[in-house]
C-alpha cells in the first residue's frame, strides 16, 4: 500500500519504516522515537527505510554487472518443449525458434485447443479477438516460420500429465 496509494493519490504521500522491535531500555526507546519523528522531514519518501540498533538503513539499488554469456545455440529442426507455449513468454520463445532453426515445437498450456480439422470453422465462427482463435492464429503464425507446432494439453504439476505429453 505504501507504494500503490501516492500513485493513485497524489497528494497523498507515505512511508515504509520497519523497526526491530520496541527497545528495551528507555533511552533507546526515545531515540528511536525521534528517529521515527524526523523521519517525516527526510527526503526520498518512496524508499522504505530500516532502523536497526540505532542505525538507519534506506534501500538502494546498484546495477549489477553480469558475466558475458555464451551466444545461445539452437538446434536446426531440434524439438522443442515449451510449458506455457502458447502464453506472452512461451509465444516469445516459440517465434524465435520457428524462425531461427524451424524447430519442431510441442507447445504446452492447460487448455486445449480445438481439433486441427475444426480451425477452419472455428475462426469463421468466431471473433478475432477470442482467446482461442488468437491462440489458433499464433500456432499458424509459427508455421507459417517454419515450424512443425504441436500443442499439447497438460498440467505440469501433474507428473502423470507431464509424463503423457511428453510422451506425445
């Protein structure tokens, strides 16, 4: 909340300040109170800040600087599982492959979709916009890059699931 209600109210302005308890003797439990005090007239609102045996810690950031990474290789018409195949990352990946290496690509969501043969007439019958007739087109999509997609139902928290697509 302390993040999301400045934005949805802008003259609304909070603050995230996590203490370690109250402390216990009296002169450590009147700092504390004048650190909480004075923590109104600091700047940086949007940080949350720590206090900690009379230190105040406020959160930064630094960018990390990663390793160089090998250039990915992929296999020329390799196969290719995909869980969430046919989601916004999987669709990523998928596009990729198809048009890299025309992989073969069995795509793996929860929901199935229609039977190939029923494409046709389900795309006639339905809006572009519907959920099943944008996923019929993105498998289309891929082909049309060079991929052999197959989409398969199943549950990956279902090892028996799992087990049956990957035997697909």
């Amino acid at each position: 909340p302390v993040k999301v209600i400045p934005r949805e109210y802008p003259n609304i302005t909070c603050r995230s300040v996590d203490i370690d308890g109250v402390p216990a003797g009296e002169r450590e439990q009147r700092q504390l109170a004048e650190n909480l005090l004075c923590e109104a007239g600091m700047p940086r609102a949007w940080r949350p800040v720590a206090y900690r045996r009379n230190y105040r810690w406020e959160q930064t950031f630094e960018p990390a600087h990663l390793p160089e990474r090998a250039a990915i290789s992929v296999r020329q018409n390799g196969v290719y599982l995909i869980t969430g195949g046919l989601g916004g990352i999987g669709l990523t990946l998928a596009g990729y492959l198809a048009e890299h290496a025309h992989a073969r690509l069995a795509l793996l969501g929860r929901t199935p979709l229609p039977d190939r043969s029923q494409w046709g007439q389900w795309i006639e019958t339905h809006p572009e916009d519907d959920p099943e007739t944008r996923r019929i087109r993105e498998v289309e999509r891929l082909e049309a890059l060079g991929a052999e997609v197959l989409p398969v139902c199943a549950d990956v928290s279902d090892h028996e699931s799992m087990a049956a697509a990957i035997q697909q």
